[in-house]
C-alpha cells in the first residue's frame, strides 16, 4: 500500500470515528419483537423528534443509512445522525436506544443484557424502550429496577405518564455534550458553580438560579422516586436513578438551563432530606 493509500485509509478510520461519536444508535435486542415493529417505532419516535418524515427515515432505516439531524438550541449547534440496526455495528455510539419487549420476563429482560458487553453507564444516552406492554408482563417497578441498576433508564412505548415519551427522548438528546458540537456567544452567562473541584456534588448544592416551582420539584422527585418512605429494599435504585439524572444535568452546557436544572435536582434532594411545608413554595 503507497502513502496516499495509506493516508487515505487513515482519513476514512478518522472520519468513522468522528461520525460515531455524534450517532444515536436505535438497536433492536430483543429476539422477540418483529423487525418491521422496531424499525415503525424507532421511525415514528424520530419523526416526532427531528420533524423528518416516518416513512423517509423508516427508508432510511432499512437501508442501514443515517438520518441526519441537525440540532440548534440556547447553548450549542451540532450536526447528529441517527441510525437502526444491531448492537455490534454501533456499540461504540455515545447514544444508545434499546428495542425490547415490555411484557418480557424478569430472565428474559436480563437475558438481553447480557447480550450488551457494556453497562448503560458507559454511554452518555442510554435508554431501553419496551414495546407492546400488557397485564401479563412484568411489573414496571421491578423491570425498571433491573434496568436502573446497569445504568439503563427504563421507558415504555407508549408512554404510561403525562409526559410524552419523545420529550423524554428529545430533552436527553440535546442535553448530552455531543463531540464537535458548535457553542453559542455565553458571555453573559454566568458559571453554575464558583467551585468547580468540590467533587460530584459541588455544581448541584452551588447552583445560583431563582428559586425552582413547587410543582417543577415534586415532578423530579416523582420521576427519581424521592419519597419520604422510601424503604431499604427501594434504596439502591433510587440511587442510580438520581446518579443518572445528575449524569445528565452535569452534561449541559454551562448557562441558565443547567443552572435551572441543576438547582431544581438539589432541591429535591433537599426536601427530601429536610422536609419541610410544600404549601410555602406554592
């Protein structure tokens, strides 16, 4: 192989790598969940996402080629793709959106991530959606359980809560620190934390906001599973859920969003350690 050849393939290697690592890999792991079924729902959930046609990027996807998305908000630009397909051609992806079946067993659900050689804390995004949930599959506390505790946050299609399962999907997309993304002038905004070396928690008991809503509060403990009762048994997984939700804030771009989110995530925190009268904050 000549210089220019091998310049060439080294240019190729590089331009993979830096196409990756702006990928959001849809990956269908569960053996049981029909192809067409996975690729129609990872297509509809990306229209509502992107704003792309369902039938363009179900093309798309069944011809293993990217959609891409360009992504603009308050603090950064940045241009990303999405992609369908199996785990071991996007397995180095930093956003990762597993297909499953809802009314799996408990073993079933472990089975398919033992499959996955990385836990879900390796990822930047990683979210495991169940399809076609019904009264005979496991209950959602404990298949959200075992999820939460490799890191996976645990989502149902469609969503059973309030909130749209595409916002869910779209607010983690554009919170992650994507490589190459282009940052927005932030002069004027002002850093979340004055101490940035105080370990995990200093950006989270520092944040300098306007006091968050009482409601806002009550719905990030609801999601993280904060209760004054919680028991022993509910413990360790309330603890990766709140690990994952500071993953999260700790990765947006520094302005009011993540001081907004950041101060909202401590008062929940603090409220449920320091209970107090949730009518003063109304």
């Amino acid at each position: 192989m000549d210089s220019k050849s091998v310049q060439d393939f080294e240019r190729k290697r590089e331009d993979e790598g830096n196409t990756i690592a702006r990928t959001i890999a849809w990956v269908l792991a569960d053996a049981d969940v029909g192809y067409k079924d996975a690729v129609q729902v990872a297509a509809k959930l990306s229209e509502r996402i992107t704003g792309q046609e369902a039938t363009q990027i179900e093309g798309a996807f069944v011809a293993e080629r990217p959609v891409d998305w360009h992504v603009s908000n308050a603090y950064y630009e940045a241009d990303l793709q999405m992609c369908f397909g199996r785990y071991s051609d996007y397995k180095a992806a930093p956003a990762m959106v597993l297909l499953v079946r809802d009314d799996a067993s408990l073993s079933q659900h472990r089975q398919t991530l033992q499959q996955i050689d990385r836990t879900g804390f390796d990822f930047d995004i990683s979210i495991v959606i169940g399809l076609f949930s019904n009264s005979q599959g496991t209950e959602f506390g404990e298949t959200d359980e075992m999820y939460a505790q490799q890191g996976w946050e645990y989502l149902r299609f469609p969503a059973g809560s309030d909130e749209p399962l595409e916002k869910r999907l779209r607010d983690a997309f554009m919170a992650n620190t994507w490589d190459g993304l282009q940052l927005h002038d932030t002069k004027g905004a002002k850093n979340v934390s004055d101490a940035q070396d105080d370990g995990d928690y200093g950006e989270f008991v520092q944040a300098h906001t306007d006091i968050p809503d009482a409601h806002e509060v009550r719905a990030v403990q609801t999601a993280i599973g904060l209760t004054d009762n919680l028991g022993l048994e509910e413990q360790p997984v309330v603890f990766d859920r709140l690990l994952l939700e500071m993953k999260r804030v700790k990765a947006l771009p520094v302005g009011p969003e993540k001081q907004h989110q950041a101060a909202l995530l401590a008062m929940a925190i603090e409220q449920m350690l320091l209970p107090m009268d949730s009518s003063s904050n109304e």
